[in-house]
C-alpha cells in the first residue's frame, strides 16, 4: 500500500523547484468539502512553503453558494472575515497531469500553535487518526463513487435554468461493456489521468441510470484515502470539463433514477501493516471481536451524526427505500440493503462498507464519522447483539430508522452528547450551525413539484 507517508517533504521541495510550470496551486477544503484554493507563483510558494500563509477565513463563512452564514461564532461580519494560517502539508504534493504537470498541495488551517482549527475538516480526521495511531493502530480506508455525467456545460444549464438536462448517454445500463465505449477517450481519460494525479482507481464501470459512472480509489491510510476521494471528485470534474461533459455528485438528481453512493471501505490494521485486525479465521464469519466492536459503535452512534455522511437537504432523497441506499440501522454479510455491509473475506480482504453516505458529502468528515463511532464501540466494548439482518433490510426496522430529513438528524447531532464526545463541542457547534442555515435556505423555496401539483388545482 503506497501512501503519502512514504514522500518526504525534502523530495517535494525539490520536485517542485525542478518543475518547468512556474506557479503552484494551493487547495484548502470548506465544511461542504469542496475545494478552495488560488494559484501562486513558484518563487510565493517557495517563501512559504514552511512557514506557511494566510487565507480568508470566509470559506468557513459561507455555504456551497457563497452565501455569508448569519449565525457562525467563528467568523462572519461581526470579526471582519480575516485571514487564517494555513499550513502546507507537503507530503500531498502532486502534479496535475491535465494542467501540464502543474504542481498541487494541499493545507490544514491551523492556530498559532500549529495545531489544526476546530473548525478544518481535514484536521479533524487527523486527529481522529493520531488516536488511532497511539493505540498501535492504523486505519485503512478507501471510497467509491457514482456520478452522473451530462452533455452540459455550466453557461448552458443556467441559460436553460437546470431544465431539459441531457445525460451523457441514454437508457438504464449498468456494468456496461458497450456503453462504457461511448465517449471512450473520456472514459478513459478518467482512469489515465487520474492514476497520474496518484489517485489510482481499482476499477471503474457504468451504473444504472442514463450516465453514471462508477469508481473504486485504490485503498490507503486514512488521511490520504480522503485526500484521494476529495481531489478525485475535482479532478473528474475538471477531467469532464475538457471534454465538454458536466459531471455530478449530488446524491438524487432525478427521481426517476438511483441515487448517488460515496460508499467508504474500512479496516484496522497493526502498525507495520501486517495482519488485518477485522479477520479471525476462528471466529464467526472469520470476524474478529475488535470488528464487532466496531460495527456496534457505528450503528450506535450514526443517529447522533448522520449529517456527516448526508449533509444536503437533497442527500435524503436518496436514502428512501429500493433505491440501493439504506433507510435502517442494520448491518449484513454481503447485503447491500443494510446501512453497513461486513466483507468477510481473507486476511487481506475482510472489511467494513459503510453504505449510508452518498457521494456528495465531505469525505474528511465522512470518514471522520467512520472511525471515530468505529473506534467509539471498541473503547466502550460495545457488544454487537444484533444478527446480521437476512434478506431486505428495508424490513428489518426492528433496531431503528434512520432520520428521513437532514432538519431532522441535524436537530438530532445538535442535541447529542455523543456527537460532542467524537469530535469537541466547537466542532459540532460549528457544523450543525452549517447545516440549519442549509436548512433554512430551502425553506422558503418554491419546487417545481409545488407548481405542478398546487398551480392549477388548488
């Protein structure tokens, strides 16, 4: 398993200054997990490669449209919106093979001491890791995705006001040979230049649905797997762009159609990366209790933090039953009906697929929620007492549903003592203020399913 561990940041400062581009782009990530950044000269960069640079602290300010939060503490018009550090996490250096090498590293937002800000996704999940690390573990995880692709561009769905939307190829054609050869040299593009940007997939087929596209990251540890994720869904986008295709990730764009799934693979392994903590070949289903453990806490605590895996009011369109998402709080051996599905393969192989989060959400804090309610049940010895749900776990409702609105779980995070207890108190504040201003957006909204159903008749 390469990770970035394995770079050294002396070896990045000096690819970097080999490099013929003469300018380096800098990327941060928002509480959406969408990419902010700016593109710096190679001598700027350079000048700040240790000591870091400032940068405005808006982007955790405002939402995905830029509109200013009115009920943040940590920034807003009441502090002037100033800048924060970020810090330069050289070990993420690559090159954007699509931009003509040009380098690329991401930053933490950090206080003055270096440590990161309550408020960085990225740096929760590293603390959550360093958890994990001083207890001799290390989490490794990867993320799946499906998207939709549309013979779009942006100009084009605003003049048309997001109607008529025309997907990239027709009809409903899932693990398609065929289809997957429409538009080949985007296709494969996406697989080329991806494993050039080091995000290398493990494999990338249709869905189903007029489209859609599905991909599997190759799996890591667990900062770089949400590197990986993030940069991935960009960089198809940016992919898709050169050739004239929109691509998206929103979790339901059309009821007619399946969802859109950011499925998360998770194991624990020792320290040198030599036995799988999930497997015991003399346990049931070769899982060991340290895997028990984990699914029990996950199942507990994902009502108290289901925003992190489904942050958008649109991301509960998804989770309704049938559409290959789940709706309860159940767990299964190879079912992919059950919020959580056990792999129980070989000592490589065993592994836990959390199914509950759709491809928009943040991967940093998706997969923070991951492994701190995983490693939640495994320091409170949590007992998995309930059997792997058989058949539809549509049905098995038995355990509990999840909440069926993002007003709903965020209500339910906010409340939560447990949601406090994984990620601090500032952390939770911050993110659940996010997300009841998300609520408090749509609210007043007037859908095209009102006019239809109200205009005439009522």
């Amino acid at each position: 398993m390469k990770n970035n561990s394995e770079k050294s940041v002396e070896e990045a400062i000096n690819s970097i200054k080999k490099s013929p581009s003469i300018k380096v782009k800098l990327a941060v990530t928002d509480i959406d997990g969408i990419l902010r950044g700016k593109v710096v000269s190679k001598e700027k960069f350079l000048s700040i490669a240790e000591a870091g640079f400032g940068f405005c602290d808006v982007v955790f300010g405002w939402d995905s449209g830029d509109a200013a939060y009115d009920n943040s503490k940590f920034t807003g018009w009441h502090t002037g919106y100033p800048d924060a550090q970020a810090c330069l996490d050289l070990l993420t250096y690559r090159k954007i093979p699509w931009e003509k090498e040009m380098p690329l590293v991401l930053a933490d937002f950090c206080d003055d001491s270096g440590s990161p800000l309550h408020v960085c996704p990225r740096g929760l999940l590293k603390n959550i890791r360093e958890a994990c690390l001083v207890s001799g573990i290390q989490p490794v995880f990867s993320q799946e995705f499906e998207w939709f692709n549309f013979q779009e561009t942006p100009q084009e769905l605003y003049d048309k006001q997001f109607t008529n939307i025309r997907p990239l190829t027709p009809g409903m054609f899932g693990y398609s040979v065929l289809r997957g050869s429409m538009k080949s040299d985007y296709f494969n593009d996406l697989f080329d230049l991806l494993n050039k940007f080091d995000i290398p997939l493990e494999g990338l087929h249709t869905e189903t649905g007029p489209g859609v596209y599905e991909a599997a990251i190759s799996y890591s540890e667990v900062v770089e797997a949400a590197d990986r994720a993030t940069l991935f869904k960009t960089g198809v986008k940016e992919i898709a762009y050169r050739h004239s295709i929109m691509a998206s990730f929103m979790a339901k764009w059309n009821e007619n159609y399946p969802g859109c799934s950011g499925h998360i693979h998770q194991s624990l392994w020792d320290m040198d990366l030599k036995r799988n903590l999930f497997y015991d070949p003399d346990q049931g289903h070769k899982m060991s209790p340290l895997m028990r453990h984990y699914i029990a806490g996950q199942l507990h605590c994902m009502p108290h933090i289901l925003p992190m895996y489904a942050p958008n009011i649109n991301s509960y369109k998804r989770l309704v039953a049938g559409a290959w998402a789940p709706t309860t709080l159940t767990w299964g051996l190879d079912n992919r009906t059950t919020a959580l599905r056990v792999i129980a393969g070989n000592s490589n192989s065993t592994r836990l697929e959390t199914r509950v989060c759709g491809s928009d959400a943040n991967p940093y804090l998706a997969m923070s929620a991951a492994l701190a309610s995983g490693l939640y049940g495994i320091s409170k010895k949590l007992s998995l007492e309930q059997d792997p749900t058989i058949g539809n776990g549509y049905e098995d409702t038995q355990h509990g549903i999840l909440p069926s609105s993002l007003l709903e779980a965020t209500k339910l995070m906010q409340e939560s003592d447990i949601a406090k207890e994984l990620f601090g108190a500032e952390f939770v504040d911050h993110f659940v203020q996010s997300r009841i201003w998300e609520c408090r957006q749509f609210a007043p909204a007037v859908t095209d399913w009102e006019l239809k159903r109200y205009f005439e008749v009522i």
